[in-house]
C-alpha cells in the first residue's frame, strides 16, 4: 500500500540536544584504540555522518605507510575529560560542535532535549544517582524542572514474554519520576508506540504500562482501500499497481532442503545478469532471512562452493556461451556484527549495479536484525528459508523488499517480463544431477 510521504519540519538548531549514553572511561579508551588506527577497533560513537551537511565523521581509511601524523579519526575530539563530536567539514555550520552527547556524564549534567536509549539502560537508573537530572530532580529529591512529557518505544511488539514482565516493572519507575505532581491534577507523560501489529495492543498496553485508555493511530476507515492515511497504488487509469509477488517451493524431489537452496538460489542469481544495468539493479541483490545461525551458516557455504559449482555444471551443459555468475560480495547481517558495523553493511547495501565503482552486494545473509530499522530502496528479491515463527515476524520480514513502488522505481512490469524471458535456468527444467 502507497503511504504519503513525511512531513518535512524545521532543521536541527543549536539548542537543540540529541543523546546517546554511555560510560565516559569506556568512550575514552575506545577514542585512544580509534586514533591509533586499530582495525579492530569498535566505533562506540555511533555518528558516523554529520546530521546537517552529511559529512564523513569517523575512522577515516588512509592508505598504506601513512604518516602516524595524519588523523585517523575525523570529527571525535577530546575536550578537558570528555569527547566532543564535531562536523569535520570547516563550511558546515556545526564545524564548532554538534548538539549530541555519547557520554552519560555529559547527559546528565546537560539534561538534553531528546534522550535516545535502550530498554536494557532502564537497569543503570538504580545505580547512578545522577540520571534524577534527567528527570528534572535535583540533588535534594525535589522536582526544580518539568519531567519529559513523551515517551516514544519503537517496536513494541518485539516487548513481550520474559522481555516484557521484566520491562514493565521499570516503565512504572520511569512513569512515576516522568509524572509532574506540582499541580493538581498530576500530569502523566503521553505515551506513543509503535508496534507491526495491532492484535491485543490493548492487553500489552496494560500489561506494560498500566494504561487501560489506549487509542489507535490511524483509526480504521470505512474502506479497507483508502483510510486516509493509507490507500491502495494505483496506475493513471485507476488500476492497482502490481505489488509484492510471493512464490512457495516445495521441492520433495531434490531429497534435501540443501539442494533445493541451491537449485533456486542459482535461478535467482543468474536471471538477472541478462538485464541491462539499469533493469538489473533492483534484483541484482539477493536477501536471504533465515530463522537461526546455523541454517545461516550451512547456506553460507552453499554460497561459497555448491552454488559457484552449480553455475560451472550448467555452463558446461548448455556450452560456452552462457555466461556464469561470479559472485563477488557475500554479506552477513546479523546480531554477530559490532555496533559500528551494521551501518557499514546497510550502506554495502545501498551500492547500486549502475554506480560502477567496486562491486554491488550479491548475497546477504540475514537473520532476525532485518525486522527493525533496515529500508533499503534498491532491494527487489529476498528469500525466506523456513517460515519465520510469528505473523508480525513475517510482515516484518517480507517488508524489507518492495514497499512500495516508490521505492523501487524501476522494478515495474516491463521489468518482471523481460526478467521471466531472460531466465537461463528455469526452476520447472532443473535437471537434477547426481
């Protein structure tokens, strides 16, 4: 379904304070390992491009035998006993210091305008006094400012079982110390969720924050076609746009789940290299979700020799002048990767086949971090081995793809049938081999 567009608001300004917590010692030491240009090194400061200019800000690649004089490290800089972000670039206006703090010492005593965290960092509450600044306390347990008055938790749906009890006992400490008693009556923060689906929200609702007036956004409309929020894409003659096309394979026949892979996973690859570049992008990249790491990881070697083996087989079947498939940039996406290489692999993503410049993804491989925060435009094909374990798991899942035509200009119908015709290997005359 087509959505409108986001409103565009006022851009960040200077008293404006976004931050992201995290002990001052440990940031310290991650900054020294950083200057040094030590590979291994985790990036904790999480910005790695300014908000206002889009600048490089970071671990910066410098070539072999550089001098130990060049910076490693553009824009984190250590002032007196903290780490100041700066926007490297000296015409961007935030040259001089961006409003973000990294370091909980820092978020304390600045009381920022927005409070970006965790639900795991509710635990550090009993252990650091000093978070009451946060919530407008002072030193002496009185209230001197007002408490933040929202409250936004993103993905609620994944706050449930053992996650959820154990979170709902600290979001009624947060209500209270968010709660304004100066006047009468009290006043609660307001509390916005976001969630993939709307089955008994209610009940989690009060379950978790013992709110039992709860309201949905958007409400449902007269027609499930157009709630005004939402309504179906359609063509200039009123016609809906085709959307996401979902195929099963069921493959008995091929003895093993393994073969099966291999078998379709090699379709799926080698149609489009037929396509020009500009038609080829969007399924260029092939994203697999798998329900454990260890199916992720036997395919992974299905895609570093069964697979490249396959391509060899069929190309000596059908003569020299089919043209395999190399495949060049096999990624992983999961829980496994360092904090500061997620980005890096969502911007691997990202590399069009029309760029020209190294080589775009061919594979990557997904786990269960793909249901929150991964919206790449270019992708157009996934592949979902095993049934994911719940509905919402399943909408999210199938959503990283496709969602809407936006998104995927080119991915059109001219697309789809020169993409059927193209195919060298259809999956009904796989032969299979011994």
């Amino acid at each position: 379904m087509y959505r409108p567009a986001p409103v565009s608001y006022a851009p960040l300004v200077p008293h404006f304070r976004t931050a992201v917590g995290a002990q001052k010692a440990y940031l310290d030491s991650a900054l020294r390992k950083l200057q040094r240009g030590d590979k291994f090194a985790e990036n904790k400061f999480l910005v790695t491009r300014c908000p206002w200019c889009r600048a490089q800000i970071g671990p910066v690649e410098l070539p072999p035998h550089t001098p130990k004089t060049v910076p490693r490290v553009a824009g984190y800089e250590q002032e007196g006993n903290t780490v100041r972000i700066k926007c490297p670039d000296p015409a961007c206006d935030f040259t001089g210091g961006l409003p973000i703090y990294v370091i909980d010492d820092d978020i304390y005593e600045r009381c920022p305008s927005l409070v970006i965290g965790t639900v795991d960092k509710f635990a550090m509450l009993a252990w650091r006094p000093e978070a009451r600044a946060i919530f407008g306390i002072g030193p002496d347990g009185m209230r001197i400012t007002s408490p933040p008055g929202l409250i936004i938790q993103d993905e609620l749906h994944l706050i449930s079982g053992p996650l959820g009890s154990m979170v709902g006992l600290y979001e009624a400490v947060i209500e209270e110390l968010c709660t304004d008693r100066r006047s009468a009556p009290p006043v609660p923060p307001k509390i916005v969720s976001s969630t993939a689906t709307i089955r008994r929200y209610a009940e989690q609702i009060r379950a978790l924050y013992g709110r039992a007036d709860t309201a949905l956004f958007p409400p449902p409309g007269l027609d499930a076609g157009d709630s005004f929020f939402s309504c179906y894409d359609r063509d200039p003659q009123g016609q809906p746009r085709r959307g996401r096309l979902y195929m099963g394979v069921h493959a008995p026949g091929l003895g093993s789940l393994q073969t099966a892979q291999v078998r379709t996973f090699a379709a799926l690859l080698q149609s489009p290299v037929a396509l020009d570049a500009e038609a080829r992008d969007p399924w260029w990249t092939l994203l697999t979700f798998f329900n454990s790491l260890r199916e992720l990881g036997a395919a992974l070697s299905l895609f570093q020799s069964d697979i490249p083996d396959y391509f060899r087989t069929v190309q000596q079947r059908l003569g020299g002048d089919w043209k395999p498939r190399y495949l060049n940039e096999i990624l992983e996406l999961t829980g496994r990767l360092r904090s500061d290489e997620v980005p890096a692999a969502i911007a691997a993503l990202e590399v069009a086949t029309t760029v020209g410049k190294g080589y775009p993804v061919d594979v990557c491989l997904a786990s269960n971090i793909i249901e929150v925060g991964v919206d790449i435009d270019r992708l157009s094909l996934m592949a979902v081995v095993g049934q994911p374990k719940s509905t919402s798991q399943y909408i999210q899942v199938t959503g990283r793809v496709w969602s809407s035509s936006r998104r995927a200009p080119r991915a059109d119908r001219d697309a789809l049938q020169r993409l059927e015709a193209a195919r060298p290997i259809p999956l009904r005359e796989i032969p299979q081999l011994p």
